[in-house]
C-alpha cells in the first residue's frame, strides 16, 4: 500500500510540474521577427477572375509579441501558408499602408494570440488589372502557299479575356485566327477534305496589350485542300538574262549583280525536292527587249524566276527576298561598234 502511495504521489508532482511549466510558457512574453508571405487578391465575382494583381505575392518580415507558445504557433501558421490581404475591386496603382495593422486584424494571427508590432517593408505598391470577357469570331488561316477551298471553322465563336483598358479602345466586333500548322498541311493529300486542328491567336490588338487569353484555345478546321506548295530558301540564284536572238553581238550587257543570295521561293513539293536534291535549278530570268538595249537602261526588275530541269523545261515560281518580290537589277549596256 505503501508503495502505490508513493507512486500516485510521483505522477501528482509531475504533472504539477507540467502545468506549472506550461503556464508559465504562455505567461512568459516573447518577440520574434518571423518570415511571411504576403498574397494580394481584389474582393469581386469568385466565380470570374476579373482581375490580375502584379506583384501578386511578396516576403516579408512580421516582428510579434506574445506569449512564447503563441509565437511558435503564429510561426508554424505563417510558414505554413501565405497570408491573403484583400483590394479593392479598382484598376491601376494601389498604395498598401500600414501592413502591420491589416496582418493584425487576420483571422490567422488573431487566432494565434500574438501582437503585431512591426512589417517590413511597412508598405507597398501593387498595379491592378481589371478583365473583360468579349465574344470574338474565329476565322482560319492556311499556310499562304497553299490553295484551299471550302474553308469552315467549328466552334466559329470563342471567348477572349483582356484587359478592360484595352478592350474599350477596339471596335465591337473582333476576330482571332485558328492558324493550323504548315506542317500538318505538308502531310495532307490535294482533292480530299480535311479536318486538322488550329490554335487560336488574337490579332488586331495593339502592341503591349497585356495578357490576353481565349477559350476554348483551338479550333477545327475544315477544308478541301486543292494544291499545296511548299516554300524554300535558295542560297544562291543566278540571273539570267533573255533577249532577241538578232540583237547578238550587237550590244554588250553586263549584270552587275549576276548572283542573287538567299532567295526565297514556292513551288510544288516536287520542284522543291528536286531543286534540294539538286537534279534542277533555280534562275532569276530578266527580259530585255532592243528598246532597252537602245536606251541604255541601267536597271530593270526580274521579270520572273523559274525552275530548269535536267531537260532544259523551265517552270514559273515565286520568288523574293526578304519578301521584295520586286527585285531590281543593276545593268551596264553597251552598243558593240562594228567595223567601218
């Protein structure tokens, strides 16, 4: 008996002890700058996000008093989630004072029984966006170097979010492109009607408009694909130049350019992988009738640039460089003096 007497007593005193401990941790006052986050929201629709934030979060440095278990449990709340101020619902630059006074009145710190005596930084600016919703039209956009017909676009209509400021500058009606990708068209046979996908992009919205976002992000784009082409670049082309016959050895004409760098041309697929494959080549073919050699013009534009095949047959094409399709060359003519 004696002996359970004492052991009753061991565990009294001990959790005397406890309490007194306890007690005296939550009496004993401590201040600690604790690391925080800061997360900016705008009190409005939840159900649409109608604004944007920048900067949207930010650290700070909260210094708080309190009792020592107080301070350790503001601390476990601060790291583990940022703390959320609210703005109000206005566009443009927002100035916060006071970031001590509005972490105080937080649900967060008031349930972890702390004071908050000092934030740095005290206060701080935030730029606040406002979004508008508008309805837009989808058109699509084929690669230019193809031919295509009975164009339809499903869904036709999408939603484009961008800012307000913005918005009220643009005409009512608005159209984005579901621009499908010249490498699924390179894959696709002429004659058949096709359905690929295309991905939407604004256009018409001026430089700097911010971030703008559509839903849905692409759309189905149907066609009938008549002649598809393909577009190269050739590093070097030669001019060529075509006259009358009965002009020979009457004039000389001497092309001051007679290579032409980096031209850009279309073609058939076929008459591009030939001409990669190098079984033909590409000329710039510049006309000159007797009146130009007459006049002794200085310049004239490529009339036209072809493909010559091993065969000598020349097939029309386009061409340009650095998109001036309108290429003109420097000439110098001189009449061949014939004997007295």
């Amino acid at each position: 008996m004696k002996r359970g007497g004492e052991l009753g007593t061991i565990v009294l005193v001990t959790v005397v002890t406890i309490l007194i401990w306890l007690l005296s941790a939550a009496k004993t006052r401590e201040v600690a700058t604790l690391t925080a986050r800061i997360t900016f929201t705008v009190a409005g629709d939840a159900a649409i996000d109608r604004f944007e934030v920048a900067p949207a979060q930010i650290a700070v440095n909260v210094t708080v008093e309190g009792g020592a278990l107080a301070v350790r449990a503001a601390g476990e709340a601060l790291r583990s989630a940022p703390l959320e101020l609210q703005l109000p619902a206005k566009a443009g630059r927002q100035d916060i004072e006071g970031l001590a006074m509005q972490l105080q009145d937080l649900g967060v710190v008031r349930d972890a029984g702390v004071s908050v005596i000092s934030v740095d930084p005290a206060n701080v600016s935030v730029d606040v966006t406002e979004f508008v919703v508008r309805t837009v039209v989808i058109r699509a956009e084929i690669e230019t170097a193809s031919t295509v017909q009975d164009v339809a676009v499903a869904p036709n209509t999408a939603k484009m979010t961008l800012p307000k400021t913005v918005a009220q500058d643009l005409p009512d009606t608005l159209e984005v492109e579901a621009v499908v990708d010249p490498r699924d068209v390179a894959r696709l046979d002429p004659g058949v009607l096709h359905t690929v996908e295309g991905t939407l992009r604004p256009i018409g919205l001026p430089p700097g408009a911010g971030a703008v976002t559509i839903e849905p992000r692409t759309a189905r784009v149907s066609f009938q694909l008549v002649a598809r082409m393909r577009q190269a670049i050739v590093p070097r082309v030669r001019v060529q130049v075509v006259s009358a016959p009965e002009d020979f050895g009457h004039y000389n004409v001497q092309v001051m350019t007679p290579l032409l760098e980096s031209v850009e041309i279309e073609a058939s697929p076929v008459d591009v992988a030939r001409i990669e494959s190098g079984q033909a080549q590409v000329v710039a073919v510049l006309h000159l009738s007797t009146n130009d050699k007459e006049k002794g013009i200085q310049s004239k534009p490529v009339s036209f640039f072809a493909v010559i095949g091993a065969n000598g047959e020349a097939t029309p094409i386009q061409g340009a460089i650095k998109g001036n399709s309108n290429l003109d060359i420097k000439l110098q003519i001189t009449k061949v003096a014939t004997p007295g």
